[in-house]
DNA sequence: AAAATAATTAACCAAATGGTTAAATTATTT
DNA sequence: AAATAATTTAACCATTTGGTTAATTATTTT
C-alpha cells in the first residue's frame, strides 16, 4: 500500500524544496518536512543522513534544473540582443513561477559562500570568460568603452531581479498590496525591459557594423 | 543618571547589529550576543525581553537611520536627474559600507512582509504617491509613457542593488574571488551608471532642453 | 549611612530540535 | 514458504536555545 523507495524520496525532496525555500536552512524544520511528507521523521533521516545533507540534495536539484536553462540562453554564437531577450524572458519567467527563489537563493549564497559557489562553478556548462568576453565584442556604444563588461550584466540581472526579490515591500508601497496588479506589473516589465533594451540600443545602431573591437 | 545602563545598552544594539546581519533573525544566537558583548545572557534579556523585541529594536534602529537619509534623496521638488544622481551615489555608499544589509534586508522583509513594510510605511518621510507622481511627470521619452513609471524605480534600484546582494556569487564567478578588483568594480559602478543614464536621457534631450550637454 | 533601586551574575528550566535505536512491517529473493 | 533485505514506525536521547529565578553587587536617594 505504501510508497516505493523512489516514490518516498522524492515526496521529501519536493517537500524539503518548499520549505527551504520559505523559510531557509536555518528555519526550516526537519519536523515540519517530514509531516508534509506524511512520513515519521526517522524516515526522513533513512533517507538522508542530516538536514544539511537534505538541503545539498534540494540545492543540488534545483541548480541542475535550472543552470542549464540559463546557460543555454548565454551561447556565445547567439547576437548580444538575442542573449537579452532570452536572458530576460527566461528570468522573469522562471522568478514569475519560482517566487521565493531569488530570496532564498541570496540568503544562502550569503550563509554559506564558497559551497554553492564551488558548486555553481562545477557546472560545467557556464564558462564566465566566455559570456564576459562575447559581451565585450558586443557592447553597444553607450556602454563606455573603459568599463567592465560586469556591468551591462549587472545592469539586466539587477532589472530583472529587483522587482521580484523586493516584492513583498514593493507591492505593499507602490501598489497598495494588491497582488493583481503587482502580476500584472510583473508580466508588463518583461515586454517593457526588452523594448526599452531595444530602443537604446537602436539608437546607436548605426554605428554597429559588425563586430567592433574594444579594448578593455 | 545611569551612564552604564545607557552604555551597555547601547553596547548590546551594536554588536546585535551584527549579528542579525550576519545570521539572521532565526539564524542569530542570543549567546552569541550576550558573548560579543562581554555580558550575561540574563542581562540581555535584563534590557530586551526577548530575541523578538531586540531584533526589532535593531532593527527599528537601522531603519531610522537609512530612511531619513533615503527619502532626503527622493524630494519631489528637485529635477529627476538629480534624484537619480543623489540616489545612486547615497545607495551605492550605502552598500559598500553595510555589505550584507542588502541580504539581511530581503531575507526579513520576506519572511515578516506586513511586520516591516507597516513599519516602513510608517515613515513619514516617505509618500510614495508623490514618488511616482514625480517621476511620471518627468520620464524620459525612452520611458513608453504605457509603462507604470514602477519601472523606472525598478531599474535604478535594481542595477544599483545587484552587484551587491550577488556579491558572493559575482565575484566568485566573474572576478576571480579577487575582493580588491570587487572593490573597484564597485567604486566605478556609481560613476558608469550615472554616466549611463545621463548619456541616456541626453539621447532624448531635445524635447527637453534643460542641461547642458556632457562628453561621452 | 541606611534604605531603595538599578545592574549584573550563576545556576536553572522547559521546549524545541536534530538525530538515534530497536523493533515491526512490507517487499524481494531464494 | 522460508529467509533476507528494504522500508517504516514509536519511543528515546542529547544538545541547543530562548528564557527565568533568586541572589549579589553597584548606584542613587533619603
């Protein structure tokens, strides 16, 4: 009658993945993880030996979810506007299901840094020279030439993050904590960030011949 | 009359300062507290009644200071450019010099949401229908006037805040781990974006006819 | 200086929490 | 069907942690 192995498992992954993303590493409850799960919190550490190793298996998921989604946005062959695009379609997208994440995700890249950065850094399918050096080649005019390409992508990742991470704050001052018209401030601005990208950017286009050479 | 009270008092709000930034809320140690600051734990609890009424207190405290300073920066009466200005200036400073405030910040305000923005909203300092007035009012061009002026306060924060909150991860990542060159991509970040968005509007001016026109 | 009040501490306490044990139940293999 | 292995549970356990008590030491007040 009762679950398989697999079947078991993953319910306390998918559960653990809820919780932690509420409420952190530090203020999730193993108890609360293995009552969601309908299971007895002995199972809970059959199956995983402590709550750290738990959470390294909720983590490890979601990044395996996720990275390659997001690197598959950042090929080098693509144009730089088709990057933006993308980058920020999918960003949005993947926040608009995911809400707590960017939250969840900063809380713990700031607890515990060189774990999940080391992690991060292992997949392999994200070469930061790459997309840095693929930006460099691509920077429209406007950016400045002396500056690091860092930050036009400071500039997208921050515009498409802050509304979502501040939302909890945002929404209550600027929208009269009306969760409707906070969605629907949020479906707009993937359509207002890439026609405001593109309209800077074909402002300048007629310099843009082809690939033009910056030196950093 | 009791210059120790006051001191100690004082003593225990600073290094609680800390440690809540650092930790957390739920993350944070009363021990580690008490320890840091060379008292009883007895006696922590001796002036707060609880970890709740100091993390408030702190908290509380924290906020009184930014606000004032932050809302100086958002006076209607002055021209958006220099809202702007100021304003990247003041929250680039400000992070620089509180590195973790950005995470500590999102992390309550998610999982406390009414707590904190009731609190914040009761700053009078702050009208945020006079904020967006005021930008609505005086959006450039490039800004599609369909688009909620949210956008705009979106934008300016969020390129403001990413390099910051993702400083543990950006770095890593995209600067070797190299805290020296983080710092100076940090202090030049202020001057790019306040070039950037100058050289932007500039783009446009001509319907507005205000500044004299600056060199890029 | 004595009485009264405020500041501080050592020793506890109860609840919460991550984790364990050993037995029971269920599935799988022989 | 018996033996073996995998899954699940109820009852515990040790530690941590926020918080308390009652006594002690300053500090003010009278």
């Amino acid at each position: 009658m009762n679950a398989l192995k697999v079947e078991t498992k993953e319910k306390i992954i998918e559960v653990a993945h809820e919780v932690f993303l509420e409420k952190g590493l530090q203020g999730a409850r193993m108890q609360e993880i293995a009552d969601k799960a309908g299971i007895n919190k002995a199972l809970l550490h059959y199956y995983f030996r402590s709550k750290e190793s738990l959470f390294d298996a909720v983590f490890e998921k979601v990044i395996e979810e996720v990275i390659p989604e997001f690197s598959k946005k950042l090929q080098p062959s693509s144009k730089l506007e088709e990057v933006i695009r993308s980058f920020v379609e999918f960003y949005n997208n993947f926040f608009q299901e995911n809400p707590q994440f960017p939250q969840f995700f900063f809380h713990e890249i700031w607890q515990n840094p060189d774990k999940l950065a080391t992690f991060i850094k292992g997949q392999k399918n994200i070469k930061p020279d790459d997309i840095v050096n693929n930006i460099k080649k691509r920077l429209p005019p406007f950016y400045e030439s002396d500056y690091l390409p860092q930050h036009m992508i400071s500039n997208v990742m921050g515009m498409c993050l802050f509304p979502h991470i501040a939302r909890p704050l945002f929404q209550r001052i600027f929208f009269g904590n009306d969760e409707e018209k906070y969605d629907h401030f949020l479906s707009e601005r993937t359509d207002f960030l890439l026609t405001m990208l593109a309209g800077i950017e074909l402002e300048n286009k007629d310099q843009i011949t082809d690939e033009p050479e910056e030196d950093f």
